[in-house]
C-alpha cells in the first residue's frame, strides 16, 4: 500500500512538472512568434498571454489581438482569441472566436459578428505543424462592409482533411445554409425581385492540390499556391434556379486555369437575365447567346435546363461553343 501511494505521487508530481513546463513552453513559443512576426515587418501586437487549465488542457486565451501582413495588406484584430487542448495532444487545437472582429483588406474592411464560431484543428506532430483536417462551424454571421454593404449567413460549416495518397493535398468542403446577399446585389441581380431574397443553400466540396503543405510556413512565409482541383460538387438553391457544376481544372504558375466543368443550370433564362443586369453579359450580346443557349438546352432534357461542358483554355472559358469571356485567376494571397 506503501509503495502504491509513492507511485501515485510521484506520478503526480511528474504530471505536474509536465503541465507547468509545457505551458510554459506554450506561453513563450507564442510569444516569440509574435516577436518574429514583428522582425519581418508585421504590425503584431498581442496585449496578454494566458495558459490556463491545469491539470489536463492547455486553455490559451490571446487578448486584444491585431495582426496585419505588409506584403498581402490583410490585417486582423480581435478582442481575443482562445485555443483549447488536450495536455496529451498539444497539436489537436479547439479555436474560440470572439462574436465580434474585424479583417481588413487593401480593398475594404469587414466587421464580422456572429452567435458562435468555433473550429477544431488537428495537426501532425512535427515542428512544422502541417495541417492534418480541420473543421469550423459559424452560427448567425453578419458581415459589414466600410464600402457600405451587409450580408447575413444564417450558417456555415467549412472542413478539409489531408488527401493521405497525394502530397501537399486536402479534400476541402463547405456548406452555406441561409444566405442573405447584400441589398446592393439583388438589386442588380434580381431587379424586379422574381426570387427569394435568400439562397436557400450553397456547398462545395473538391480535392485540391497545393504547391506545398499548409504548415506554418503557410502563415509565415507564403501561402501554398493551388495546382490541381477536382470539383466534386459546386451547387447553389435559389427560389426556381438551382445550379450544379463539377469537373477537373489544373492550375498553372500564374493562376490560370485549364480543363472541363460540367454544368447544369435549371431555369437558365432568369440566370442569363441576372447576368445582364450585372454587367457580367452585355445587352448587345445577350440575344445571341440566348439563341445559342435555347439550342445547348433542346440537346438534353427540359427547355429550362442547360447541361453543357464548361471549357476553360488560352485564358478564356467557354460554354460548348459560346465564348463567356477571360478566365478567373486562381490566386491565394
């Protein structure tokens, strides 16, 4: 009985010794990344670092945050931010969102508010800390807009697991339920207001291929760049149209894209519509490819529906034969 006692206090005094080393290292690992952050231009200000959760977590809580990267113009400040682990497993993280904080761009600022917004980050044990998967859910988003417009999401859920037969690449999926566009928006979109002032749902889910593993280099030096993606879904619900695309785009150097997406869109006409009083198609091309489409619709199915191959090549997309105009470019800042 003795010696059982001695075993349990000394396993109790080691355990202890081990959460108070390692929050101790957690507290200046943080705090020397901040300082690094400063030595390369960073605006990196952190008001207070707390460890807290003894005997069995480690509960860290940033106060007062404002982080801004010179060379990308995004900045971000926060009242604080918390990250929750496991004292066994360090690099498993549960990350607290404040329910107000602000992210800015060189375009514009964004004030984002929201009921909750929490994410799980699992990452591999090694000095890099390459991301593993990861999973966020957001509740009641508001997003304010210094250029004058506001958005709402009534929710969210983003995830990404690492392709393990692919270097440097993760299965990446969302879910937007609720979406409620700028006022400004649907004004130009949906002028006369035939649809939903809400979408009603919009997912993506794709394997995508990096130019190097999100870790923390990702963060610190550059953000990985995408080579390959393969859409497994990309669809939308919005009133009477709804849109489903998939297919297979490798990337080059600059950004640009190349290969095939498949595409269905029901009730194409309203669709086609939005486009031009976007701006996005113009009124004097619009009946020429209204014509072109009403043939790509009689190929297969209902009138009201396109499936057609969206082709991306030189630069440029097109839908079948009908030239839509310059590729997007595919760049992560």
């Amino acid at each position: 009985m003795g010696r059982l006692i001695v075993v349990v206090l000394v396993a109790s005094l080691g355990w202890m010794a081990w959460w108070a080393f390692g929050s101790s290292a957690l507290d200046r690992a943080l705090t020397a990344w901040v300082d690094e952050r400063r030595s390369e231009g960073w605006a990196a200000d952190v008001a207070d670092i707390d460890v807290a959760g003894f005997p069995n977590r480690f509960d860290t809580t940033l106060s007062d945050i404002r982080f801004a990267d010179p060379e990308t113009g995004v900045a971000w400040s926060a009242p604080f931010l918390q990250l929750l682990a496991l004292a066994y497993k360090p690099h498993q993280v549960i990350a607290v969102l404040p329910n107000e904080h602000r992210l800015s761009t060189p375009l514009q600022t964004l004030d984002l508010s929201h009921d909750q917004a929490r994410g799980s980050i699992f990452m591999q044990p090694s000095p890099s800390l390459p991301l593993d998967r990861s999973t966020i859910i957001i509740e009641a988003l508001s997003v304010g807009s210094t250029l004058g417009w506001t958005a709402r999401l009534d929710e969210g859920r983003f995830a990404t697991e690492q392709i393990p037969a692919r270097a440097n690449a993760h299965r990446i999926g969302a879910e937007l339920l609720g979406f409620h566009p700028p006022q400004e928006v649907l004004a130009i979109l949906d002028p006369a207001g035939l649809l939903p002032r809400t979408v009603e749902r919009m997912r993506f889910d794709a394997d995508i291929g990096f130019t190097a593993p999100w870790d923390r280099g990702a963060i610190e030096i550059a953000r990985p760049q995408i080579v390959r993606i393969d859409l497994n879904d990309l669809s939308a619900e919005w009133g009477s149209v709804t849109f489903r695309a998939a297919g297979a785009l490798d990337v080059d150097a600059r950004g640009t894209p190349t290969g095939e997406i498949s595409i269905k869109a029901v009730d194409w006409r309203r669709l086609l519509q939005m486009f031009v009083a976007s701006g996005m198609v113009g009124e004097n091309v619009a009946p020429t490819i209204e014509t072109a489409l009403e043939f790509l619709a009689a190929l297969k199915g209902p009138s009201d529906t396109i499936d057609a191959d969206l082709s991306l090549r030189s630069g440029r997309v097109f839908l079948g034969p009908i030239p839509l105009g310059d590729a997007p470019k595919i760049v992560i800042r």
